[in-house]
C-alpha cells in the first residue's frame, strides 16, 4: 500500500486531537477560572532504509495558555478572584493538592470552604478550611478568612485561616485531567505571601471564542484534505492493480 496512506492517516489524526482541544475550550467559554488548552503537532522525518522521504505528524505536549482572565465583579462574598499572577491550592478526593483560578467559593453541609466542584480549599497549614456558623465573613487580600460568629458582637471577629496562596513558575505546572493545575510529580508547593486576591469577584475564562471557532474551522478542512488523500491513495492502489492484472 503506498506510504502516502500513513502520512495522511497521521495527519488526520493530529487534526483530530486539535478538534477535541478547541471544541473543549469553547465549551468552557463561560467556566470561571478557565485556561485555555493549546494543540501543537510538528513534522517528524521518518529515517531508515533509503532516502528519508517521508514525514509524519506527531503531537508535541500540550500546553495551556495561562494569561489571565477579566474580572468580573459580583459583590458577594466567597467569590475570590486572584488578582495577577497566582492559584488557590485545593484538595483532591486522592487527598493530593492541586491548584485553580476558579474562585466561586460555598460553605458545604460540614462547614468546609469548597470550591464550586466541591472541593475543599486548602489552608496554610496543610489542612481543609472550616468555617465556624457566622453573621459576616470578609476575606483580605492576602487570603486571611475572618468572621464575626453567630450571635457575637460586631467587634467580636475570629481569625479562621489563611487560605494557601501559591505562585510557581509557569513551566512547573500542567493540566491534569480533572483541569485541574498540578506539579510533576505533585510536588507540594509553599505559601506565597505576595499573592493577592479579591474578594467579590471573579476571574473569567481566558478563552476567546473567535479564535476557537476559526480554529475548528481550520483543523475540519485539514482533516478533510487528509481524508481526500487516503482516498487518492486507495484509488491508485486500486489503478496499480489493475494494471499489474492485465501485464
């Protein structure tokens, strides 16, 4: 079968995979903290006997595009937004941590501080924030969690906890499966206190949905003059045959 088959069928593959990231990325458009996935896939020349002719596609690792999102202002409370660069760490059902821009913080049916997945939002010290019952809560900049308990005086504020700030460089983390950020190796990181947040807001995706769209648009042609070439491939064997039947 002429190699021409594999070179398309390799492309048409990329073009695929290029289709999930950005149809991926338009759908979550509208998710709060959202970064964008990057598709990348390069030419590989393919060596051996003879000349080296032939070049494949293959995926290069996928990236994500961490430039920050608008902010948007709500007004309430537990809604927190990282104000430049930054994550809340958050704990996964694994126990690990991991790390997010979404900020639509709630208080669950256990007091814990969650995010709004439902998982718990970190503290410095390593462990859930729980949440005591509380008339008014405010968060500071630098994360610090202070309510005035039920019941108490207006100038009877308690200190809960500081919630884990961090800020690694940009090349240390990669999207998980889950969406979430994570390290190598989930490696813990430590608090930052230069981190800022702001509360009552939130952080919007940084998808561009033009650009997302054009992009479908683009990988859907691709793949379609991959798949015309596997055809002028089939088509051709199928000439080669012939000939070969009436000799």
């Amino acid at each position: 079968m002429d190699k021409v088959l594999y070179l398309a069928m390799s492309g048409a593959r990329e073009n695929m995979l290029s289709q999930q990231a950005h149809a991926n990325n338009l759908a979550n458009a509208n998710t709060t903290g959202f970064k964008s996935d990057l598709a990348q896939a390069r030419a590989m020349q393919v060596f051996g006997d003879g000349h080296a002719s032939r070049v494949y596609a293959q995926t290069e690792r996928p990236a994500t595009n961490l430039a920050g999102g608008t902010l948007i202002e709500t007004g309430r409370k537990l809604d927190l937004a990282v104000a430049g660069d930054g994550w809340l760490t958050v704990i996964r059902p694994d126990g690990t941590e991991a790390y997010t821009r979404g900020g639509e913080l709630q208080v669950d049916a256990t007091n814990q501080l969650v995010t709004g997945s439902g998982l718990p939002v970190m503290g410095n010290g390593g462990i859930p924030i729980i949440l005591p019952p509380y008339e008014n809560l405010d968060i500071a900049t630098d994360g610090t969690i202070t309510v005035r308990p039920l019941g108490d005086n207006a100038n009877q504020l308690v200190l809960v906890d500081q919630i884990k700030l961090v800020n690694p460089d940009r090349g240390a983390l990669f999207k998980d499966r889950d969406g979430l950020m994570v390290t190598e190796g989930n490696q813990v990181l430590e608090p930052d206190a230069n981190v800022r947040v702001r509360s009552g807001y939130i952080e919007s995706s940084n998808v561009n949905a033009v650009n997302e769209l054009t992009s479908i648009i683009s990988a859907s042609r691709q793949f379609e003059m991959q798949v015309r070439m596997m055809k002028t491939a089939q088509e051709n064997s199928e000439a080669a045959a012939a000939i070969l039947r009436l000799s």
